[in-house]
C-alpha cells in the first residue's frame, strides 16, 4: 500500500514536472509567434501614407504623360493657327477690292461709318487738297481698316484655340476621373465633403498654369 501511494505521489509530480517542462518550451514560440505579428502589423497611418504616396506616384506618371501629349496638342493648334491664317490670305484680294471699290466710288454711305462729311466739304477741293486729304486722313482711315481687319483674324484664331483647349483639357480631366480608384475614393469621400474631393483632385489649374 505504501509503495502504491510512494508510486502515484511520484507520478504526480513527475507529471507536473513535464507540464511545467513542456510549458517552458512551448511559451517561448508563442511569444515569438506575437512577436513576429506585431512586427509585421502595418498601422493605419502607415497603410493611409503608403495609399497617399501611391497616389502621388499616379499623378506623377498621369502628368507626364499629359505633359508628351499636349507636344502634340501644340503642334496641332499651331496647324490650325496656319490654316486661318492661309484661308484669311485668300480673302486678301476680296478685302483689297472691296476697299478700293468704298473710296473709289466716295458716296453718302462714307460719311456715318468714318464719321466725316467728305462729300460735303470736297465739293470745292483742288487736286493739292485732295493730296493732303490723302496723305493724312485717308492714311488714317486705311490704318484703322487694316487694324480692324487684324483684330478680327487674331479673335477667331484666339476664339479657335480657347475651344480646343477647353475640350482637350475636359478630355484629359475625365479621363484623370474616371479612374476605378478615384471613383471608388470619390464615391467614399462623397458621402461627407464633395469639395475635398474637387481640391484634391481638381489638377487643370496646374496643368494650365505649367503651360500658360
């Protein structure tokens, strides 16, 4: 009986001694197992600054490539530049005519549109007077119909070029936006500050400023 009970006594303990062993072991790798996760654990604020340098790398690249199209977007605008030009050349010889046809044939018609009563006051002109006239108001009159002339040419090419730009610029926005990764932002941020969304992402004033 004795040694019955010696026996379990010591088997117990024997026991405890190999849970307490086995616990020893074990502990450690649990440990390092934490360890090794904690580690590995990327924050919210790392997560929130690696998305925010992903994309600026987005827009980097975006404008880039922006920057090699709008060389080619340039080089249209200057063909189209030319054209009006060339096709406002051939109009030269109609706009010519039609001014000699206007002082070579002086009627009442002259006197509202450059506000002068030359056919009143020329009845009594002499071939001298009718120089001086020349040389000095009808100079005056040529050079404010060729100014004219210029100014109309120079506001279509102005008014050509603002169109284009306006929509190569709406194309290259919308497709800047349309992005699945913008839209999804968008759609998330929508919910409580649309105009984050626009100061964050609205780029055609760098674009414009870079190339104004």
């Amino acid at each position: 009986m004795i040694f019955h009970k010696c026996f379990k006594i010591c088997s117990l303990s024997c026991t405890v001694l190999w849970v307490t062993a086995i616990s020893s072991i074990i502990q450690p790798d649990k440990q390092q197992e934490k360890d090794e996760l904690s580690n590995n654990f990327i924050s919210t604020e790392q997560l929130l600054d690696i998305s925010e340098k992903w994309k600026a790398s987005e827009w980097n690249n975006m404008f880039n490539h922006i920057r090699n199209e709008w060389e080619d977007f340039y080089l249209v605008l200057q063909n189209d530049e030319r054209n009006i030009l060339q096709e406002k050349h051939s109009n030269w010889n109609e706009w010519i005519q039609h001014l000699e046809n206007k002082w070579g044939n002086i009627n009442e018609n002259i006197n509202p549109e450059y506000k002068t009563h030359l056919l009143h006051i020329s009845l009594t002109w002499n071939e001298k007077q009718w120089e001086h006239w020349a040389y000095n108001t009808l100079k005056y009159f040529l050079e404010n119909d060729w100014n004219i002339f210029i100014q109309e040419i120079t506001e279509e090419i102005n008014t050509h070029i603002d169109q284009q730009w306006i929509k190569w610029l709406h194309e290259k926005n919308s497709m800047w936006l349309s992005n699945d990764w913008i839209i999804d932002e968008n759609s998330f941020l929508g919910k409580n500050d649309k105009n984050l969304i626009h100061q964050k992402y609205a780029w055609t004033q760098d674009v414009k400023q870079y190339w104004d």
